[in-house]
C-alpha cells in the first residue's frame, strides 16, 4: 500500500507542472488571436476613448506575465472571470454546460467497450476465420467512417424516418433521466464508431500475442477449458492494456465533442467554446479548456490507480 500511494504521489507531482505548461499555453494562445478584444466588445463604431476605457478595464494593456500570473492567482481560487460577451461567471457556465458533454462522451465510451470488447475477443479465438475478416473489416469501416456524417446517416433514419429519437438538443439527468439518455444516444453512437474499432483491433492483437504464448500452450496440455484460458487467463493478462486504451479514448471522445455537438445542437462544452472563439470570449475559451486538462489528467490518474489494481507489480514500480 505503501508503494502504492508513493507511486500516486508522483503522479500528483507530475501533473502539476503539466497543468501550469498547458494553462500557459492556453493563455498564450489566445494573444495570438487576430483582432483587438477592446474594439470587438465596444463595436466598429466606438471611439477611441471608449477602447482604451475597455482595455484599462480588463487590463488588457498589461504586460502578458503579469495577465497570465493574475489569471492563474484567480483561477486557483476557482475564480475563472466572467464571460465579456454574457457577463455570465465562467466557472458557472462550464458546470453548466459540462454534464451534457460529459454524458455524452461516457454513454459513447460504455457504447465502445460494450461492443468492441466482444468483438476483439471472437476476432482472436477465430482468428484467420471469416469471422476474424468481419470484424476486421468491421473495425477498418469504423476508423475511416467520420463521425459527423454517421451523426446526420443516424438522425436522418431514427429521428426523421422512423421518429425514434430525438434529433437535437439535450436533457439534464437531473430532470429526466430517460430523455436525458435518449437525447445522448444517437451523438453517443456516433461518437463511440471510431472507439469500437479502436478497441476491437487493439484487443485482438493483444489478446492474439497473449494466446499465442508459451504457458497457454501448457494450461491447454493440462486440460482447462478454452473458456476458463480466455476469461481467467487471457483477459487479465491484457487489462492493463485495456484500460489504458480507455483512458486516451474517453480523453480522446472529450475532444471530439465538439464536432458531434456541433450536428445534434447539444449545448455542451463544445458548443460554448466554439461560440466564445467566434465571439473571442477569451476568458469563457480559457475556462474550458483549462476545465478539460484538469478531466484529462483526472482520468490518467484513475486509470494508473485501476491498473495498479489489476497488477500489483505496477505499485512497487
């Protein structure tokens, strides 16, 4: 346990230089945008006067270290400014909007690993099989199929065809939880496309190399049922591998929601950032995207704790 905790420790430490590099670069980035803040919150018609009481106001005419070190000082204290276009508190709009994505993206991550995990498996036990070629072929469709054209193929026949689900927009679990899971269904398929033939393809590979091996060959000799080889033997030989690849996947679909949100009008993460870069909402661009290292890092460290659950060796690394 000992071990354990050390090893957690470490990556506690690794993770803060990560988030002071990437809030850096955040920040920096958003001084490399085109335009003046000033003249875009005053509008074309403003005066000169009224443009310099605006950068006074928000201190854009500071040196960038001391705007970045007055950023990060508030943000530490969970004070992430407020929106310039909306005046709406920043950190109150992420909590706002960060379930709906949220939801989205796990529905899409339980989705890929209900149906790649099974997938991956029968590909490996009949490998060489038309089954294995179906699979394969399966996963290759599901790499190369983008997601937002499998979003509009999906609303095109559930919502507007067969009128099963809804097309647009989303539902708190809070309020309803069936139309809150029906809302995110359909984004969450398309979403979860690539995912499974991730999965799927990692898992036979890895479940391939494991089944090859020297001691399966002996378990076989010593009579235990392919089943028991599989489940007892093969599976957890590989669940280190497994939850690793969930781990980028789940960082990977928080991403991609931003195009799927896009085609269903989910007023998620993804949406409000796309919106605050338009309007150069910097602060509202910069409470997000801060908000999403913090869930990415988050998630490696769940997922080192899980692995070192399934294989203890990890702790005394």
């Amino acid at each position: 346990m000992t071990a354990r905790l050390r090893l957690l420790a470490r990556r506690l430490a690794q993770a803060l230089p990560v988030v002071l590099l990437a809030s850096f670069i955040v920040f920096g980035l958003m001084e490399l945008v085109p335009g003046d803040i000033a003249v875009t919150l005053a509008g074309e018609n403003a005066t000169q006067e009224q443009v310099a009481a605006l950068r006074a106001m928000y201190h854009l005419d500071d040196p960038f270290l001391l705007q970045y070190a007055a950023w990060l000082w508030h943000a530490l204290h969970g004070d992430l400014a407020r929106s310039l276009m909306s005046q709406e508190d920043v950190l109150s709009a992420v909590l706002r909007t960060f379930p709906k994505t949220l939801l989205v993206a796990v529905a899409a991550l339980v989705l890929a690993v209900v149906v790649g995990t099974p997938l991956g498996i029968v590909a490996a036990v009949r490998r060489g099989s038309w089954i294995d070629t179906l699979v394969t072929g399966i996963a290759s469709v599901g790499v190369a199929v983008p997601g937002f054209w499998l979003g509009m193929i999906l609303v095109s026949v559930f919502s507007l065809s067969l009128h099963w689900l809804p097309a647009t927009g989303a539902v708190s679990l809070g309020e309803d939880v069936r139309g809150a899971l029906s809302h995110a269904l359909l984004p969450a398929i398309a979403l979860a496309a690539t995912s499974v033939a991730e999965i799927s393809r990692q898992l036979r590979g890895a479940l391939i190399e494991v089944l090859s091996s020297p001691y399966v060959r002996t378990l076989h000799a010593k009579g235990l049922s392919p089943a028991s080889i599989i489940w007892r033997h093969g599976l957890r030989n590989v669940a280190v591998t497994l939850l690793t690849l969930v781990g980028l996947l789940f960082n990977r679909l928080l991403g991609a929601t931003v195009v799927i949100e896009a085609v269903f009008a989910i007023p998620g993460m993804g949406s409000l950032i796309v919106v605050s870069t338009i309007n150069k909402d910097f602060p509202v661009v910069q409470g997000v995207v801060l908000m999403l290292v913090m869930v990415v890092i988050a998630t490696n460290l769940i997922v080192d704790l899980l692995c070192m659950l399934v294989d203890p060796r990890l702790g005394r690394a």
